[in-house]
C-alpha cells in the first residue's frame, strides 16, 4: 500500500493492518511483548496473536497501540515494499553475550531506514548507485569456517583490484562503500553499547549499520570487517568465531596492503612510529600493531609490549591520540538535496510512518541539520561535491542489482 493521506482511522488500519510492524516498533524499542502487554493492559498471548496475524486488534487496541509505542496508527499499515530484516541474516561485530532483545532493536531502526530509502527511489526517482559487491563475490571461491585466515589477505586485494583502487590508504572508506552501493548507516545514539556493527543483504542491497560512539580509527575498521562479511560470507555461519577472525584479518588487509604497508612498518615498537602510520593509514595504533603482527613483522615480545603501552595510554586520556572526526554517510542526504524543493521533514516521516518529532532521530547522523532545515525553509545551499546520487529522468523501474536476497 502506498501511504498518501496524513491521518488515518482506526477502522482503515483494521483493515489495512500489517501485525509485523506492531513487532517491528516495539522491538525498536526494546521492549518485550510482556511489557508491551501490561502498557496496553492486555495479556501477553493477546500481543503475541496479535502480532502473528492469528487475532485482529479492535479499534481501541489499535488506538492505544500507537499511542503506547509512540507511533501514529498509520505505522501499522501494510506497505508495498519489504523492508524487514531478519535476524538469521545479519553479522553482528558484537559482544556474544549481547541478548536477543539488542541486535533486534538495532535491526528494527535498519528496517525504518530501508523503508525511508525504498520511498525515495519509488516515489522519487532517486537512483542510488548500483551495487559492486556480488560481481566480486561471484568471481572467488566460497568461503566458510574452514579457510585459512591467511587466505584474506588475497581475497581483501582482489576486491581492490576488482573497485581499482591501488595499493595506498583509503582516505574515506565510508563514502567509498556508498559509492559502490552500499547503504551504510548509523546505529542510534548509546541504545546498543554491546553492538559495534552489524551488515546484511536485504532485497538486493548490501548495508551495514556502525556505532559511531566510538573512535573513527575503530570505525574504519568495522566497516572494513562488514564489507568481508558482505563479499564473502553471505551463506556463511554467523557469530563464529573462525568467520569473525576472517573479517577481522580483511579488513586489516583492505585498509593496509601488505605489499605497500610492510616497507613502510618498523620491526620494533615504537610509538611514535605507529602515530605517524595511523596518521597515513587511518587505523588504530592497536590494529596496525597487531597488523604487523600478523604479518610477522613485529616479534611477539614487541607485540606485547606495544599493547601494554597502548592500553595504559588509553585508560589515562579515554581515548587513542590521534584521532579525527568519524567518516559520515551522505547517501540519503544527497537523495534529499535533490529533492529539497519537493519533501518536507514531515512528508519524509509520514512516509516511514512515525511522529514528525522522531525524523531528527532517524536522520541527524545521516544528513546534516543544514539540510533537513533548508527542506521547509527554500532552496539548499549544501555543497554537492562528490554526488553520486541521481534522479531518474523517465518512469521506468529503477535498475535492478545483481544480487537477490542472500538467504
């Protein structure tokens, strides 16, 4: 269904009603169907029949529903797209013992801002690039628990090859993984500290989620660590422990090829070394250290000593020196610049389907406040450099990607 009208009945949303996205709004809440029952003041099995489509809600259920979940009733409804994600499908870079309740509230927030990406492109005309993932993917063989971590460092060079990048540093990987179609989001502010990152496939595009609560140099390298899980390991297990150490040598390997890095790395631990490194490569002093490590270039005696000068360090001043500004995504904010004079905030979040209150929320770390106001205030005056996001000029199907879903 697609949603024009601002208001809607609760007899319309009866009838219209998708119980998923009643589960949906109360998981990106965090909350469990027994405390979503006693808010509403039914019992727990009536949310959960309600939530399986097996019962209908009546018309005052639904109201208080919305009302409860801080959503308007129109949330509910049916829509033409799916933009659900399951659980089964996602990498989480995450503490194992997160519970449950956390990776599916990080995944409901991903579900909203797909909802907000499948509206600009078929309501818009928004073409966000296509995605250059599974043409590499197709081209390697398949990888699962049993490959050697060593064999990363192949396959992290073979995808530079293949997007023609060289051998030098990646001055910002998150708009490079924008540009070859990747959607890359931010997961909400301090709601999931157990959950660094998280990547999927979903409806034929790659995304990953990143918690920009932490250090940029800690950044780069999660979002190096999705894009393994990405290329690679769409029909691995998840939450092994040989596929994470996988992701984790890539993406050590993407951001510092061994052919260009070694020669540059000393033999010896020495701080002010690895400072001038992290400032040329963009990675922690603590994941060079260990990358030369790996690549046996530091000793195992000066590995150690590196870390625990490292770690003192980091407990006296909270934070690694060095440090710069977090890689921001501009995907969606070039979307809604070229449509600045055509959306309002409010459009934008009757199109997903909550309060307009909750659109700086789902959109602050995205697009800069510059942009969201200049949409109700008149024409934009953001800087376009870089845009790689464009417009359809007639009313054909946007194009289709390479890859469906990877169940």
């Amino acid at each position: 269904m697609q949603l024009r009208g601002k208001e809607y009945s609760p007899e319309f949303v009866r009838k219209n009603l998708d119980p998923s996205r009643i589960r949906l709004q109360r998981e990106r809440k965090g909350w469990t169907g027994k405390k979503l029952a006693n808010r509403v003041g039914v019992s727990p099995s009536a949310i959960s029949q309600i939530e399986r489509g097996v019962s209908t809600p009546g018309l005052d259920t639904i109201v208080d529903l919305g009302a409860k979940l801080d959503v308007p009733i129109g949330f509910f409804l049916e829509r033409d797209s799916n933009t659900r994600i399951g659980l089964d499908r996602c990498h989480f870079r995450s503490n194992r013992g997160v519970p449950q309740y956390e990776r599916r509230q990080s995944i409901a927030d991903a579900s909203l801002l797909i909802q907000l990406a499948t509206t600009l492109v078929k309501d818009h005309g928004i073409q966000f690039p296509e995605e250059k993932i599974s043409g590499f993917a197709d081209q390697v063989p398949e990888v699962d628990k049993s490959t050697p971590v060593a064999k990363m460092e192949d396959f992290a060079i073979e995808l530079r090859d293949h997007w023609g990048l060289g051998r030098g540093p990646i001055p910002d990987l998150v708009s490079l993984l924008e540009s070859r179609g990747v959607f890359v989001f931010p997961l909400p502010d301090s709601d999931y500290e157990e959950v660094d990152a998280f990547s999927v496939w979903h409806e034929g595009r790659p995304m990953t989620l990143l918690g920009h609560e932490k250090a940029a140099s800690r950044d780069r390298l999660d979002a190096a660590h999705e894009l393994c899980h990405l290329a690679l390991h769409s029909d691995a297990e998840r939450d092994l422990k040989a596929i994470e150490d996988q992701a984790f040598r890539f993406g050590g390997a993407f951001l510092a090829p061994r052919e260009s890095f070694l020669p540059e790395c000393p033999s010896r631990w020495n701080r002010t070394a690895f400072l001038r490194l992290k400032e040329r490569w963009r990675m922690s002093m603590q994941a060079l250290v260990r990358r030369a490590y790996d690549l046996g270039k530091l000793s195992e005696s000066s590995y150690r000593n590196a870390n625990i000068e490292l770690r003192k360090r980091l407990a006296e001043n909270g934070e690694e020196e060095g440090e710069w500004q977090p890689e921001r995504p501009s995907m969606i904010q070039q979307a809604i610049s070229l449509l600045e004079d055509e959306i309002t905030l409010g459009g934008l979040a009757h199109s997903v389907g909550v309060h307009g209150s909750d659109r700086r929320e789902l959109l602050d770390k995205i697009v800069d406040d510059e942009v969201l106001d200049q949409i109700d205030k008149g024409p934009s005056t953001v800087d376009k450099k870089g845009q790689f996001v464009t417009r359809r000029e007639d009313d054909s199907d946007p194009p289709k990607t390479e890859r469906g879903d990877a169940d």
